[in-house]
C-alpha cells in the first residue's frame, strides 16, 4: 500500500508521515476484517471512541 501511495502522491513527505500513514492504513484494514465500515471506524476514531477487537480467545489453562 504504501507503494501505491507514493505512486499517486509521488512520495511520502517524511518518515513520521509514512508510520502515521501506515499506522491509519493498519487499524481501517483490521476494522474491515472484523466487519466494521470504514467510515464508522474513522468516525469514531475523530469522535475519541476508537474501535478495539473484542478477546474471543478462552484463556488456556496452565498445568
């Protein structure tokens, strides 16, 4: 992905702007696997409400 961004921005301005862009593009490709639009998920991320995975593991038990 971030290659694609190069290619339509021309490049990546700084470093600090590739880790926040990789970072968006990271938590909207979680919130999309686990069902969730990404425009709600970015909605209520600027609201202050970001959206967290669940913890559907049961906890192992330890012998």
């Amino acid at each position: 992905m971030v290659k694609l961004r190069q290619k339509v921005s021309g490049c990546l301005r700084s470093l600090t702007g590739a880790r926040q862009f990789c970072a968006l593009r990271s938590y909207l490709s979680t919130t999309a696997k686990h069902g969730l639009a990404m425009l709600d998920a970015l909605v209520q991320l600027a609201e202050g409400r970001p959206w967290l995975p669940t913890n559907t593991q049961a906890p192992t038990a330890t012998a």
